[in-house]
C-alpha cells in the first residue's frame, strides 16, 4: 500500500511537470480541444485550421526544411534570411557578392531562381496507421519489420500521389511504431529570389549572437513561388507565374507589446521528449560531444582557406554557417542536459515507471523487459559508437560523397521503383542528382581534400576490433598525403559534364568511370554501407516495436494521453511575448530595439553594418514603426512558446491572426527544447514584423513589396 501511495504521488508530480513538456507542438488535429480563447486569442480555433473552409493554415508554407508565410496574392512569400542563405550564396559572385551587399528584385523579371529550393504547402492528412502496420507480423525478425513498413510507405505514398497527380505525399510516423498519417502537399518547384538584406543585417552578430539573447538580427529574407501558367507546380521557366495562395497572410505594422498573446504555425523538425534516458545519455556522451569536436575541426579548417582568398570564401559561406550553427546548438544542448541532469531524471522516471510495470504481473509479463532491451540496443551502439560515426560520416567531403552515391545510383535504379532506397526513387531522383551536381558549385579542392583527409585519419585511428580494411590497404601503400594527392589528380568526379553523363545512367557512368580512384573507394566501401544500412534497419525494428509498447505502459501509468514527437509536420504552438531569467539576478526583456544595434556596431564581422543603416538609426527617422513605449524601432521580440528546428521562418501571429514577427532562433537555454521543455527558460526569438518592414522601406527602398503586401509606407 505505502508502494502504490508513493507511486500515486509521484504520478501527480510527473503529471504537474510532464504536461509542459509534451503539450506545446499540437497537431492540427488537436487545436479545437484547446481553449485558446481563455488563453487570448481573439480568433476561433476554425479560423486556424478547418477542412471544410479556407484558414490560416493555407497561407503557411513549407520552404526547404525552413517555414514561410505567403504574404501577398502573387506569392510572395516571408521567411528567415538564414533559411534563404544558401539560395542567395549560389546566386552569388565576387562581383555581384549579395550576401554581402543585399540583393533586391524591383521587378518580377529581375528575381532570381533559387536553386535547389521547393516549397510544400499542406493540404490534407489522414491516418494511416491500420495501413501501414498491416505490413507487419509477429513471425517477422527486427529488420524485416522495418523493410516491411518502409515498403508499405511507399506503396500508399505512390497511391496518394497517383490519386493526386501533380500532388507530393508523405507518411510521417507520429508516434514511433504507433502511428502513421498520410499528408498531401502541394509542391512549387520554381521559387525565385526577391530581397535579401546585407549579410551584415540579415545575420548581424553572426555565430557570438547566435542562440542567444538580447538579438538585434535582421534575420528575414523575401521569396517568391511560381507555377506554370495554368497554374499547376512546374520546374523553373521564363514563362512560369506567380503563384496565387488561397491565403493571403496579413501582415500588422503594430507589432506587439510584452504579455501579448501570440501563436506560431510552422513545421517543426525533431523532438526525444518520448525517448528513454539511454537515448539522452548517448546523445550526450557519445554522439553530440563527437560531432561538436568535428564541425569545430572543420569550421577553423574552411576558415582558414577562405582568410586571404575572398572567393573561397564565399564558397565555404554556407558549410561554415550550417555547421556553426549545429555546433553552438549541440553545446547549448549538452550544458542544458547537465544543468538539469535530464539522463538523471528520465532514468527517476524509468524507474518508477518500472516498479508500476512490476505491480500487476500481466503488466509485468507484456512490458517487464522493454527498459532492459532499449537499454541493450543503445549499449550495442555504445559499443561500436567509433566505427559507425566514422562511418556515417566518411562523406563529409564533396568528391567521395558524389562518388558513393553514383555507386549507390548503379545498384539501386536498375531495382523496381518500390525497392529502391527513397532517395533513388523515381520521385527523388531529380532531386538527388540536382544536390548533387549543385555541390560543385562550392567545390575547392584544396578544402575538400582536407576534409576528406581528416576522415582518413579519424579511420586510422580506430581501435583494432573496428577497422576499415579497404581504407588501411590504400594507406599502408602510401600515407595520407601521398594518398589523397594521388587520388584528388586523378579523379574526374569534379567535372559538371562528367558527373551529369554519369547519372543519366549510373551503371554505365560507373562502369565508364572505374578507374576513378574515389569510384574505386566507394565501391569496396559499399558493402560496408550496406550493412551498416541493415544494422539500422534492424535496431529500428526493434526498437519501433518498443518504443510502441513503451508508449502504451506510459499512459496507463500517467493515466493521460500524449502529443507525439515534432516531425516535420505542420504543428500549432502558442505562448506569450515574455522575458525570462537565465541566471541569479538577471532579467531580460522581451523587446529588443534599433539602439542595441548601434551598441554591438563595430567595424568588424560579425558586427559590422553598413554606414549608410548606422546613419539611418541615428536620424531616427522611425514613422509608423516605432514602439510607443521604447521610442525606437523594435528589433526582436522574445517569447514562451515551444519551437524547434524547421520552426525558422514560421510566421509569429498575434491574437487577431495577424503576423508580427518571423522565428528565428531560441535562447541558448531553449536549445535544450528537443528533450523538455519548460516555462523558467525555453524562450523563443523572432525578428519584429516592424523591423522587417523598417528595413524594407527605409533601407532597402523596396516600397513596391510593401505596397503588394498592402502595408503602406510609414511616410
């Protein structure tokens, strides 16, 4: 009695506390049981999101793997300008360098494509979850169950897609090997370029103030999707259109003010707030510490061949700020973990979670050794940790990475479309060669070949039980050095007309291509691949099948219902403009203004801005953008809702369903929101819609985009 007493009480605690953290990225599904009129919205949940009926949802958009909003009626669409970086970095030149001077379109014939970039717009979902579990049978072993699932995916997304022509669908799984819904997107292919800031503006206080607070980032960047005349998704064309959304996103040159209630749409990556402290603790004392040691490694390596050499430089750009920006996030995340020691209290839950298992032997015969597998499996990966983070990462470099998969293309698409790895596919195959011949847009060899290097070396060092034999062969003939001068001559993988023959049919290309020393490579390290590919398969299997029961027991234990995991799909949060306080006798305020930016000015990156800014600040020439109560210009604001990766770009609106701001980025604190989340510090950053028009009119002149987004100028 005094066990189930304790197991009670801890149960009340766990709800008080638990509830925060899963009950912050709702699905859709989900909004109409909140009631969000009591919290401050002004709107009816339908209003958001409705089958039967336009709403906000059909204004929000998915741009590469950031969120937007449509802002006008001809497409034009807003969202971060770290999100539009990379378009902007290939748009580039030493001439025209508009990551460092700006770029703007005052025409629709001056925007510029934006390679690579597609834009998703959901429009339906259903479960599919019978479907796809159908697949799956008792007498099948860990692996075949998840080549079973994946085949199933497949077979209702081509299903969808051809039911939907002209359509995008994809499964998302919700609940790890629980749950499944089907989601039908529209896809734009063609989306342009139309005002990007100064790199000085748009990223102002670059790595220092990234993940950080107070923010003073002109972090925004304007797109623009077309279609083809008659108005169905297209790939680039002179003679394509501007997209017409049937939601237009009103923009409130008002802004808001601390304690205003707000709501975010937008599609969220990747949350483990539903896994066990065995991921946490792996994450945090294997692979997170790992990766961090090798973007650092990398980031002083492409900094150092881009010092003296502007064009290197900008070709180094966008790796460098992909992998600063993962680096400073993983620190954020592990001094987050060990502040709240969470592997330590996910491991307290476990086991109380246990010895409730342990109460009822029916419960104890169904779920009593699911803790003990799980653990098991992460044990296993423990122990080959080395091995397989070399190995997942040996691609690192451009050249081998074009080289593994032109390998990987010659087994592949000579398969049935339905066997074929997804990228591989026929829906993904354009697009996989598109990334890949992009690459060598930025390639240098002089950094590639010292990346690749640098993975040699980790393989080198491996502990004997775990050694790569076909690299050890190629370096006991020759070192490193020798090695990679002799096979960076050699190669022909960095020719664009080469490599583009090659994947028009990859089993020729690589039959053609065989005495490529980097061809050679990958095909002795495929088989490697492969059933590293299979030792996955397997362990996620085993542990969907887990993971699954593991949710079952949890419910009854906490005697509630979950929200699933961030995915990737569009997902509702809600919050209000709110400080916080980081440490002891510290407060910051959630409004940040144009004074701070001249503060931080100095004369150096990532500080630096452009004279002509500098001045405009200090004229104060503010109009109807200035905060009645700060007497300047707002900058960011910051807030309490529970956002993640692929939130950036996602719209901030206010109580009235009107946007005043564009997410950017979390505290540093925040970056710990993967795992938990929780009102003392996850604080979320958005640039403040005034500031995002300030600049528009009054820096950067482009008065005609305020006009199409029906915001007159503040003159």
């Amino acid at each position: 009695m005094r066990l189930f007493n304790r197991i009670f009480i801890i149960t009340l605690l766990l709800l008080a506390t638990i509830s925060f953290a899963d009950e912050g990225m709702y699905p859709l599904s989900e909004i109409h049981k909140l009631n969000l009129k009591e919290k401050g919205l002004l709107l009816d949940s339908s209003d958001i999101f409705n089958t039967e009926k336009i709403s906000l949802l059909d204004g929000i958009c998915k741009i590469n793997g950031c969120s937007g909003s449509f802002v006008s009626s001809d497409g034009l669409i807003l969202t971060n300008h770290h999100c539009g970086y990379g378009a902007v970095q290939r748009a580039s030149t030493q001439e025209n360098d508009y990551l460092q001077n700006g770029f703007l379109a005052k025409t629709l014939d001056q925007e510029i494509q934006a390679k690579g970039y597609t834009v998703r717009i959901t429009e339906s979902y259903k479960d599919v979850s019978d479907q796809v579990l159908s697949a799956v049978t008792d007498e099948m072993d860990f692996g075949e169950r998840t080549k079973a699932i994946k085949r199933k995916i497949k077979e209702i997304v081509k299903e969808a897609e051809d039911q939907n022509p002209g359509k995008r669908a994809d499964v998302s799984e919700m609940f790890i090997g629980k749950t499944y819904l089907l989601f039908i997107y529209t896809y734009l292919k063609d989306i342009r370029l139309v005002y990007a800031p100064p790199r000085s503006i748009g990223n102002f206080g670059g790595e220092v103030d990234n993940w950080m607070w107070p923010r003073h980032t002109g972090d925004f960047t304007f797109f623009r999707a077309y279609t083809a005349t008659d108005g169905t998704p297209a790939e680039f064309a002179e003679e394509n259109v501007p997209y017409h959304p049937r939601r237009v996103i009103h923009v409130s040159p008002q802004g808001v003010n601390e304690e205003d209630f707000c709501f975010i749409l937008g599609y969220p990556g990747r949350t483990y707030r539903h896994r066990t402290s065995f991921f946490i603790a792996f994450e945090k004392e294997v692979r997170m510490p790992w990766v961090v040691d090798w973007y650092q490694w990398q980031i002083k390596t492409l900094e150092a061949f881009g010092k003296n050499n502007p064009e290197v430089a900008l070709k180094n750009s966008s790796t460098i700020k992909w992998r600063s920006n993962t680096e400073k996030n993983y620190r954020g995340k592990l001094l987050g973990l060990r502040r709240l020691q969470w592997v330590n209290q996910k491991h307290e839950e476990e086991k109380h979670l246990q010895e409730f298992i342990e109460m009822d032997p029916v419960r104890k015969e169904k779920y009593g050794s699911i803790l003990e597998e799980i653990e098991a499996i992460y044990q296993d990966k423990r122990d080959r940790a080395e091995y397989e983070l070399v190995l997942d990462y040996l691609d690192s470099g451009c050249i081998f990475r074009m080289a593994k998969v032109l390998v990987e293309a010659a087994v592949e698409r000579p398969k049935p479309d339905l066997e074929r790895e997804s990228n591989y596919m026929d829906r993904n195959w354009k697009r996989t060669v598109r990334n890949r011949t992009m690459s060598l847009q930025n390639y240098h060899q002089p950094t590639d070949k010292a990346v690749f290097g640098e993975m040699l070396n980790k393989v080198s060092n491996l502990p004997e039980n775990q050694r790569i034999t076909s690299i050890d062969k190629l370096i006991k003939k020759k070192s490193i050095d020798e090695l990679l001068t002799n096979m960076y001559k050699k190669t022909k993988l960095a020719n664009l007309d080469v490599v583009t023959k090659a994947f028009d049919e990859p089993m020729k290309g690589v039959e053609k291509l065989k005495k490529d020393p980097f061809i050679q490579l990958a095909k002795a390290l495929y088989p490697l691949f492969k059933k590293q590919r299979e030792i996955d398969e397997a362990r996620s299997g085993q542990l969907r099948k887990l993971h699954g029961n593991l949710i079952d027991v949890k419910k009854q234990f906490l005697g509630k219902e979950f929200l699933p995991d961030a995915n990737g799909t569009l997902r509702f949060t809600y919050g209000y403009i709110r400080g916080y306080t980081p440490r002891d006798a510290v407060y910051y305020h959630p409004i940040t203004t144009v004074e701070g930016v001249l503060e931080k000015a100095t004369l150096e990156k990532p500080f630096d801005i452009p004279k002509e800014f500098k001045q405009l600040i200090k004229k104060e020439d503010f109009g109807r953008y200035k905060h009645p109560k700060l007497g300047s210009v707002p900058t960011a604001i910051l807030y309490n809702m529970d956002t993640t990766g692929g939130n950036s770009g996602s719209a901030v609106f206010n109580a009235k369903g009107e946007l005043v701001g564009v997410n950017f980025d979390r505290a540093f604190e925040a970056t710990i929101n993967d795992y938990a989340w929780s009102e003392d510090y996850s604080r979320s950053i958005a640039v403040d819609i005034r500031y995002v028009l300030w600049i528009t009119e009054k820096f950067g002149k482009a008065f005609h985009l305020l006009e199409e987004m029906g915001v007159s100028t503040s003159q």
